[in-house]
C-alpha cells in the first residue's frame, strides 16, 4: 500500500471519527440545542458549565476554498491554506463568533484560504499551548484532515504560548496582530506609511526572536575560531544577541525619519491651522465606508475597495460648505478590534489629524451584524492618541443593505447621528448641512471698505468669513462680514 494511500485513509477514519463524535453528541442533552449551545429558559441559567467548557466546536460558513479548478490552475492560484482558533471566556458565543469572522476577512485580505475555524470555550488561555493541549492536538487533527498549512489564533499570542502551539500542530501558527501587520504591509504606499509598519513589525519581532543549534552558541576564540591566537579569545556575541542589535539599530533609526516627516506633516497642519481652515476628520472601523464618504463629499477619487484596510495612507482634500467656506477633509486609517499597540504607537503622527481636527465623522457600518462593538474599538482608539474630546458626529453608513431596525437603534442611541448610504447618495445633502451647522463659525464683526483693486480681499472673505452685507459705492466695496482673527488683523488697514 502506497504512502498516500494511507494517508488517505488516516483522514477517512479520522473524518468518520469526527463524524460519529458529532452524532453522539447530538442527543446528550435536551437543555442544549444542535450546537452545543444552552436553550433559553434552561435552570441551568448561563452557567460556564462542564460541557461548554471542553467543546471544540467548528463555525461553518468560513471556507473559502476555491472550487471548480482544475489541477493545473489549482497548483497556479493556491496561496497559503489556514485554520482559524478563537479562545473565548467572556461575552456570548455569538460575539466570539463574530470575531473569528472578522479574523476570516482579514486572512482573505491578506491572501489566505480559509479552509475552517474553531471555538474553544475556558476560563483563561493556558500559558503554555493558549488552547490547552488536549485541544491543540484536536486542532492538529483537523489541520491535518484539510490540509491546512498555517493556523491563525483570533488574538495576541505569547512568544512561548506560539512555540508551543507550534510544537503540537506541527505548522506555522501567527496571531492576530502578525496577520494585521502583514496586511498594512502589503498595502502601505507612501515612504511614510512603509516606515511606520516596519517599525510596528520591528517592535512585535523583537521580543519574539528564536534560534536554534550554532546559532545560541557562542562565537569561539582561540583555535576553536580558525586559529585567531590569543588576544581574540572571549564570550563573543551569539546570533540571537546580533540580531537584536540589528533591530534595535534598524527602529532606532526609523523612528528619527518618523520623526522628520511628522515635522512636515505638523508644518503642513499648522499652516492650515494659521490661515483658520477648519478641519473635519474622518474616522472609523475598517472597511465601514470611510474612503467612500469622502469621495461623495469631495469627488476625491481615492481607493475604495470592498476589503479590510485598503486605506492606510491618509489623504487631505479640500470642500466646501453650502455657504462657500472652506474646510478640509482628511481620510485616515481604519480600527479595528484589538489593533496592535504597536500599530498604534506607529501611527500616532498619522492619527494625529484626527485629534487636531474640528469635527470628527465616526462612520459605523449599519449592515455589520455588531455595530455597537465597533464604535467601542474606535472610541479606545481615539482616545489612545487623545481625540476623545473632539466634537464627534456618528454617520451611520450603508443604510440601504441595513436593517432599519438596527439603524433606528443606532440614531436612538447615540445624540449626534446621521444614517447616509455613499453607495446610492442617500442622507448627503443631511450630513453636509450638518457638517455646516458644526463647523466653527467666524465670529468677529467687521466693516470694511475694500478698494475695488482689492478683489483679492473680497474673495479671501468669501473664503474665510462670512459676508453679510455688501455696497459698492464710489470710494470701493463697503463690507459687513465676520472674520477670523487672523483675517481681521490682515484687513485692519481697511477698517471703517
């Protein structure tokens, strides 16, 4: 009998075995449902039983094997081939499942398979394999059966909970923060946004070096080191220690260019700031429609892709108020749940914008089966790099694929929100009234008498103020108008 054919029939016995374990448990226990899962009205109320607590249950509908390909095409397209593991103690089984969901967008946007994924229930993660080993080794069998070759964990991974889950499913396993910095790897464009996500991939690499054989030894002096003689005899430096140099090296150096370009970025923002433009930031979770919110207000034309960070370099665009006031938009880069804190710290020139500006547009997808516990994420972040005090309107997007009900619930909850679809057009004449009605207004009263050579002067109040009344007589334009302080000491000249 050949190898594969008995690998073929170790997967068979293992499919069946899975199969009758399924059958088994499916008349345990009337309290629980199909799933596993406690029937509403059960005495057992929602106790964190024995049995919820040891199940290893599989979550359908994560597949995304490509199918109808033949052989040739199918060695062409394969890209790396992964099973996602979600531990969960707190919160509902619905919520966990939204998260590895979440965790299946994300392997997708990053080129991935997803052939299947696993919930485990308990207390706390186990230090030393994060599933426990008896479960790691169920995983191991089902990575096995679908020939998977790369597990992704649905949270932050300890260096030894890593190695060890490593050591019994016998394939690559990274978490979810390596599988967030690998997706703004491949989307970071501008010398800016490249540096800021190496110097994140940088800082979650260190502490998670690893070595083996020569290269944890020491380097030998004396003969041991091709015959140096004395003089060169010592410790020396191991392989692991070098490359710890080299990184702290390598961030050492990223973080001075970071800090350059946040110096032209803040002279950029000040500029804007000196000449009295407001500011409107848009913010929010990834793939909530953000980019596309500011192409409808702007006619910007930036990336709009239906996939998870698409937008990570941020882009600043000029608009208008209904009234001719100038104002700038700024798109920044999406949250999401647990975003790595190293992402964060990279990105706080960037995110900066967002707690300079006047207003920020918090966009919420309506569709999203949990929209709530976005707007918890993006809140933690804003309030990480200290824009939580910035006056904060909530746009409910995608309103015409949502539930009204959830969007009803959405505008009852939060005091300033606005339900808008930037697919169909849907609520933008409401959002850019509102967006006027928020913006600070010019509040010092000026009467002005412009020579008609100065229709520079003019314009820049039509810009920059408000006008409120204009007379042209013999001598020049007479204005009423409400200006900046800026603007009123650059047209002190002209005062009446």
């Amino acid at each position: 009998m050949t190898a594969r054919n008995t690998q073929d029939m170790r997967r068979s016995d293992l499919l069946d075995g899975r199969a009758e374990a399924l059958a088994a448990e499916a008349d345990v226990d009337p309290r629980y449902d199909n799933d596993g899962f406690l029937i509403e009205g059960s005495t057992d109320g929602d106790q964190f039983d024995r049995e919820d607590r040891a199940a290893l249950r599989r979550v359908a509908g994560l597949s995304t094997e490509l199918e109808d390909v033949t052989e040739v095409e199918y060695r062409q397209l394969r890209l790396e081939r992964v099973v996602l593991a979600g531990v969960w103690g707190e919160g509902t089984a619905e919520e966990a499942e939204h998260s590895l969901r979440e965790l299946s967008a994300l392997a997708e946007t990053a080129g991935s398979t997803v052939l299947a994924g696993v919930l485990q229930r308990r207390l706390k993660p186990d230090p030393g394999t994060w599933m426990g080993s008896g479960k790691a080794a169920e995983l191991r069998d089902i990575v096995i059966a679908e020939g998977a070759d790369t597990v992704i964990a649905d949270t932050e991974l300890t260096p030894s909970q890593r190695r060890g889950l490593e050591d019994v499913v016998k394939v690559k396993v990274i978490d979810r923060t390596a599988l967030i910095l690998d997706i703004f790897a491949q989307h970071a464009k501008s010398k800016e946004g490249k540096a800021q996500v190496e110097l994140a991939q940088l800082q979650y690499l260190l502490p998670r070096l690893r070595g083996w054989g020569e290269s944890m030894s020491r380097q030998a002096g004396g003969q041991a080191a091709g015959g140096q003689g004395m003089g060169s005899r010592g410790p020396g430096e191991t392989k692991i220690e070098l490359d710890r140099r080299r990184i702290n090296t390598r961030i050492a150096k990223l973080r001075r260019e970071l800090s350059g370009m946040k110096t032209m970025r803040d002279t950029k923002r000040h500029s804007r700031r000196a000449g009295q433009v407001p500011s409107v930031a848009i913010a929010g979770y990834t793939n909530a429609g953000k980019s596309s919110i500011l192409n409808r207000l702007t006619g910007a034309g930036v990336l709009v892709q239906n996939q998870l960070f698409a937008t990570l370099d941020p882009t600043v665009r000029r608009a208008e108020t209904r009234d001719g006031r100038g104002y700038t938009l700024v798109d920044t880069v999406g949250f999401v749940r647990e975003l790595p804190h190293q992402l964060v710290e990279a990105f706080r020139s960037t995110l900066e914008e967002v707690g300079e500006a006047d207003l920020v547009l918090h966009v919420v997808d309506g569709s999203h089966p949990d929209p709530e516990s976005q707007i918890t994420a993006v809140r933690e972040v804003l309030a990480d790099v200290g824009a939580d005090q910035v006056k904060e309107v909530v746009v409910v997007n995608k309103a015409d694929l949502a539930d009204p009900h959830v969007i009803d619930r959405l505008l009852r909850a939060e005091k300033h929100a606005i339900a808008v679809s930037a697919r169909t057009g849907a609520g933008f004449d409401e959002l850019q009234q509102l967006i006027d009605d928020e913006l600070p207004r010019p509040d010092i009263r000026v009467e002005l008498l412009l020579p008609y050579q100065r229709g520079d002067l003019l314009s820049r109040l039509h810009e920059e103020g408000e006008v409120l009344a204009t007379e042209h007589t013999a001598d020049g334009t007479h204005v009423h108008a409400k200006v900046t302080p800026v603007l009123q000491g650059e047209l002190a000249a002209f005062a009446v």
